[in-house]
C-alpha cells in the first residue's frame, strides 16, 4: 500500500506537542526563579551582616572577628547555591527559547511546510 502524498497532513500534533513542553518548562522556569529571589535574598542578608560584623570591628583591626569567621561557611555556601540557581535558570531559558521561536510562528506555518515539503 502506497501513502499518498497529496494527503493532508496535520501540524497540530507536533504544535500541540511542543506547547506541552513549553508549558512544563515554563512552570520548571518560573518556581527555579523563585527560589533563584530567595537564595539572592538570602545571601545579600548575610553578607551584610558579616560586612557589619567586619566593619563594627573598626578599620584598625588588622584581624577578622571571630563572629565574622564563623559567618564565612554560611555565606559561601549561599553564594554557591544562588551560582547553581543561575545556572539552572540560564540552561532552562536556552532550552524554552527555541520553543518560542516554534509557538510564535503559530501552527499554520508548519502546515504551509508539510505541504511543500510533501
């Protein structure tokens, strides 16, 4: 049996397929956003407070306090974890952005290219 060629074919399941993905990496984007604001938050919280600490210390003092010393894990660890959260949200929005290319261009666009390509 022979397909026929001349038949028409249907570009809204490859649309609606990539809207699905976009959709759930969108969702993935927005909730890694938020928790990105918080990890900003919560880094700039502690880095002004050691930054207190050092500077109540007075600018003669050659040593860091030792309330400052203990800070330091705690404020290294937040900086790492907002670097990862950047990352991540840096590699989603590279993954969402071909997507949009597809949703804008709509789905008449992939049945004008079906039907030449046929």
């Amino acid at each position: 049996m022979k397909l026929n060629p001349f038949s028409k074919k249907s570009p809204t399941g490859y649309y609606d397929r990539i809207k699905v993905q976009h959709d759930q990496l969108d969702r993935e984007l927005t909730a890694l956003k938020k928790e990105l604001a918080e990890a900003k938050e919560e880094y700039t919280q502690l880095h002004e407070k050691r930054s207190r600490i050092i500077d109540a210390a007075g600018s003669m003092s050659m040593n860091t306090p030792p309330a400052a010393k203990a800070m330091w894990p705690a404020v290294n660890a937040a900086y790492q974890r907002m670097g990862q959260l950047e990352s991540s949200v840096s590699s989603l929005e590279g993954r969402i952005r071909p997507l949009n290319r597809v949703l804008q261009a709509g789905p008449m666009t992939f049945r004008v290219e079906l039907d030449f390509h046929a």
